[in-house]
C-alpha cells in the first residue's frame, strides 16, 4: 500500500492530483477543510501563511501513517500562491512574507518533517514539489513568485546532496505543470495592466485555449512520480508526459 501526503487538494492541481491518485491512501494536507472520502484516507486542515502553526503540527501529520503498515510513502507538494502580482516597489513586506511562508516555508517545513519521520523506514520513500517556469527567469510583476519558486527548486538540488551524504534513500525531484485552467490563472488574469505588462498574453491563454486542464497535468504528475527510475532527474516537465 501507498501513501500519498498530497497538499492544496481543495482546488486545482491538488484536487485533481487526489482524483488522480486513487491507487494510493491520501493524506490531505490544505488551507481549507475537505472531507475524508474514498480516495482521501485522511484530511488535516493547516494554515501554510502561518509557519509557527505549521511546524507543530507537521509532526501529526506525519505520525498519521505507520511506517510498518506500508511499503511506499510520497510527498507532494503542490499547493502554492502567485500573489503578490505587483512592481517591486510596491510590494508590502506581509505580501513578500505571505508568498514566501506559502511556496517556500511551508513545503520546505513538510519536507523536514516527512524526512525526520520515516528516516529508518525502509521502503520506497519519493517527494515532488510543483515548481514553475516563472524559477527559470524574471517576469515583470512577478518579482516574489519567481523568486519564490526558484528558492524551491535551490532548496531540492541541496535536498539530492544531503540525501546521498545522510543516506536518507530518498528520491525527489520538482515538477513543471505548465500553465493549467485554474484559479490562480483567474488571479492572474485580473492583475492590474500597470503592475503585470504579460497581462494581455495570459488572458490570451485562456482564449485561445492553451491552459491545460488539471486532470491532465495530474495524470502527467502520477506518471512521473510512478516511474521506475524517478529521482534519476532533478527535474520533470509535464509537456514530456502528455
């Protein structure tokens, strides 16, 4: 049996991920409550904005799965944020520290605690975090997002070092979802003009229908976490798995 510690499954990508993963007992891991189910084995309500919260509660989370009643344990951090979409010059430090606490406090917190709790566990052990193609270069408006996403992508390349010096036999990688149909390209989309100047080819994106439904990037997600030879890349794209 395999668990999957699955964040942000109350919408977008992570809903669709939780549907996806139905091969797997998921631990939700989201902002807003979402009710056990079928496919959800268990739900834990966090606030990813609130680091303090989160790092005493991280250890419940973790202690929810015996390791000896499974052979196969993931983490997969998807929840995220893109707010603020402003200038530089006209981002409030709340703003920069909200974004920050979200996509790189909280997943790095979630990292820590999975890694602290089946440190002996000698099963399959695989962690993916969703990045964005916004770590790869600077996008105007989106100053603390693509900083934000490049510090998570950094934060794996020394997490594949301390796996091989701290024999943690762990796997992980990140993961490019493209630009999907969900709410954050509706954030997006209602930018201001004058804070985010790429506003025009976002919305473009939605007219001329090239988001990416979420089931179809979920399906690429468990395509790639499931493979035989995950972790021999620090990196997965979903246009390579569609």
């Amino acid at each position: 049996m395999r668990y999957v510690f699955l964040t942000g499954t109350n919408r977008g990508l992570g809903q669709a991920a939780a549907e996806t993963f139905k091969d797997s007992k998921i631990i939700s891991i989201t902002r807003s409550s979402v009710e056990e189910s079928e496919n959800i084995h268990k739900a834990f309500s966090v606030d990813f904005s609130n680091a303090d919260s989160m790092e005493k509660f991280i250890p419940e989370i973790f202690n929810s799965v015996e390791p000896d009643e499974t052979d196969e344990v993931y983490l997969l951090n998807v929840a995220g944020i893109v707010d603020p979409v402003k200038s530089v010059s006209n981002i409030s430090a709340e703003e920069m520290m909200k974004n920050y606490t979200v996509n790189v406090v909280a997943p790095t917190l979630l990292i820590q605690g999975f890694i602290n709790r089946f440190k002996t566990f000698g099963g399959e052990k695989r962690i993916v975090t969703v990045t964005s193609g916004a770590a790869r270069g600077p996008v105007e408006g989106w100053s603390i997002y693509c900083s934000s996403k490049a510090a998570v992508n950094m934060i794996h390349s020394v997490l594949d070092k301390e796996n091989i010096s701290q024999k943690n036999n762990i796997k992980s990688a990140v993961f490019y979802p493209g630009v999907i149909d969900t709410g954050m390209q509706e954030t997006i989309r209602a930018s201001d003009i004058n804070e985010f100047p790429d506003l025009g080819r976002f919305k473009e994106y939605k007219e001329n229908k090239v988001l990416r439904r979420a089931e179809e990037v979920a399906a690429a997600l468990h395509t790639v976490v499931t493979l035989d030879d995950f972790g021999s890349e620090a990196s997965y794209d979903v246009k390579d798995y569609v």
